[in-house]
C-alpha cells in the first residue's frame, strides 16, 4: 500500500532504534545559525541565576545575550519590552508557578521556544509541563559537565526550525494513520484524497473529525469510502469551514467504524464474482492488511475500546513501558514530543500512540504469504 503525500510539515523526524522498533519525535535543524539569540532565565534564585549568566556566557563565547527574572511577573514584563527566542522556566516559583507560566506562554507568545529547567523533577512534572509547550524538561546540573550538556541542548534547540512546504513519499502508510496523528495532536486541517476514481475531503477540527465530502455524499457515509480507498494521494491543507458540520463522535469511533465497514465490503461479492466455494482468480483490489487488533485505553490504562485484544493488560503494560522510555530519551536529548512507535514483524506491524489523554495500540496483519 503506497501513499504520496504533500502535507503541513512537522519538524523532520528522526528515528531511534529500540528493540527493532521506531521511535518518531518532533525535532529538527535548521543549518543557519541565529546570530546574538536572546534567551531569558525564569528562576526564583539569584544566585542560580548568577551562576547560569556566567557559566553560558563563557560557553556560548558571548553570542548569547543572556537575560534573567527572579518571578513570572517580571518575566511576562520584560517579554513586554524585549523579544526573546528562548525563555528556560523554573517549577516552584511563589505566587505564579512555572507550568502556569507556560500556560500563559502558550497564549501570548505561541512561537517562542520554551524549555522547563527544575531541580524538582518528577515524571509527574514532566509530563504536565511538556503537555503544556515546553520543548525540554531539564533537571538543574550540579556539575560543570552538566552545565554542558545543558548548553548544547539549548543550542541545538535554538538552531531548530520547522521546514515549511515538505513533499516527499510515505510508504506502507495508511490514512487511518494520517488521521490518528492529526486528532492525537489535537490539530485543527483539512485532509484531501485522491485516487484514480475519487477525491473528496475529510475536515478535522482540533482534533476531532467535523465533515468530510466525496463526489455527491457527505457525512460518516462519505469518510467510510474515502477510508476504503487502498492508495493514492493525500494533501494537508490549512483548516477552513466545511460547507456543513455533518459528523459527531469521537474519531476513534469513527475510524474503528470505518474500518468494520471496510471489512464487510471487502467480504461481500462483487458483480461478475464466482459465488463463495467456487475457485476464481484473485480480486486485486482486495486489501492487502487487516486490523488484526486495537486498544485504545485513557493514559492511566483504563480500557476505552478493546477489539481482538486478548492480553488487555500485557498490552496497557507495554504502552506505558513505551512512554516510559520515551521520556527518559526526551530528557537526555532535544528530541521533542514523542509521537508514535512502529514496531514491524514478519507479517505484522503495530502501532502505538501516546498523549497525555489517550494510549492507542493498533496492529494490522498482512493477507499476502509473501510478507
């Protein structure tokens, strides 16, 4: 099954093997380097405060201009007067704590880059503060090394920029996938397909499925057909109004509902087709993989919608090993927000998508001997 696509880009991906299986995040890097970037130290401790000033001042050779708030009061005030290209927060603040800081961030500054950096990390803060835009969650160095180390993360963090207009080719990609990564995110786009015989539009609006369109049918009847089309082409486009809002329910509904409506076609004899038990050449428009199992559970691993899963609870201790070890790979390098792992097998590939709402496990089987 092959998709081309032109889409909105994420930040090139990068991929880490782990037990033969793939890890995407959000990074990427831009070659041109920012010259004189501006980066504000949110911290509640001046003498931590005098200690970092010093130390990256030496290590960036002076091309940093560095500057420091002792409150999210006065950052949120300098950040008035001053533009800045990194601001790097402290968690335990009086008064205005470093996630709703973030949070604040996030609403009047959403381009600028963000990096968490507390001597009190916990997986909880972790979590809480990357859900909320920061880019990095940091533990306080104690050593010269660690102020090192430090440095080149927010470094090579500075010199990151999405790239704007990617085409390129996916393969073994279904639209299904397409679909999850969007809703996952919570992104607000419109989705055009084509193949040979049809075009039309599923319209997804942040992060749930709203409208979709092809030729003169709209609705749930119309996302079925076009996620019954086995290949083709698919565009991402920037999110605009549907001419009607004609579809409701959660997407992973939908698409499980697509996916059982696919199945039935597929079983069901086509004009001209021999009937069951009689020998005929195979029907090349027959889907070459099947949904051999799906779990989607909330990300403290309660059960939402289980389908040919018979190990619920092997597989809610995988996922969460998963993002465990996401995590801890995030931490130690500027990788960004996990997005899925892939793992392929002989036969089989599966699917797993982690956020800080949902966990989905998806695994579909090849009907081709050869796989």
């Amino acid at each position: 099954m092959t998709w081309t696509a032109t889409c909105r880009s994420p930040p090139a991906r990068r991929s880490r093997r782990w037990n033969k299986a793939r890890f995407f995040f959000n990074a990427g890097m831009d070659e041109t380097k920012q010259q004189q970037p501006q980066i504000l130290f949110v911290d509640d401790e001046p003498d931590f405060l005098g200690i970092v000033t010093e130390t990256f001042r030496e290590l960036s050779g002076g091309r940093w201009q560095l500057h420091h708030a002792t409150s999210a009061e006065a950052a949120l005030e300098l950040l008035k007067r001053q533009k800045m290209d990194l601001v790097v927060v402290d968690i335990n603040m009086p008064m205005l704590d470093g996630v709703q800081l973030l949070r604040i961030l996030n609403r009047r500054h959403p381009d600028l880059k963000k990096v968490t950096l507390t001597g009190y990390a916990t997986e909880a803060k972790r979590t809480e503060c990357l859900a909320n835009g920061s880019e990095l969650f940091i533990e306080k160095p104690r050593t010269n090394q660690g102020y090192r180390s430090v440095f080149l993360m927010l470094e090579e963090l500075l010199t990151w920029t999405p790239q704007q207009g990617f085409q390129g080719m996916l393969r073994q990609v279904g639209l299904n996938d397409v679909i999850q990564m969007e809703c996952l995110g919570r992104n607000s786009s419109i989705l055009e397909i084509h193949d040979q015989r049809l075009r039309g539009r599923i319209y997804i609006e942040n992060g749930s499925i709203i409208h979709a369109a092809v030729g003169d049918e709209h609705g749930e009847k119309a996302l079925n057909k076009l996620l019954s089309i086995s290949g083709g082409d698919f565009k991402l486009h920037p999110f605009g109004e549907p001419e009607a809002r004609t579809i409701e329910g959660s997407w992973e509904f939908l698409l499980m509902e697509a996916a059982r409506c696919r199945d039935e076609l597929a079983a069901q004899p086509k004009a001209g087709e021999a009937a069951p038990g009689v020998a005929e050449a195979p029907d090349e428009a027959a889907p070459d993989v099947v949904v051999a199992e799906t779990l989607i559970c909330t990300a403290a691993g309660e059960p939402l919608y289980v389908c040919q899963c018979t190990d619920v609870l092997a597989r809610v201790a995988l996922m969460q090993t998963i993002t465990q070890q996401a995590g801890l790979l995030a931490q130690g390098l500027p990788l960004g927000q996990f997005q899925r792992l892939e793992i392929p097998q002989p036969g089989n590939r599966a699917v797993v998508q982690v956020n800080t709402e949902r966990m989905v496990f998806v695994r579909v089987a090849s009907l081709s001997p050869t796989v």
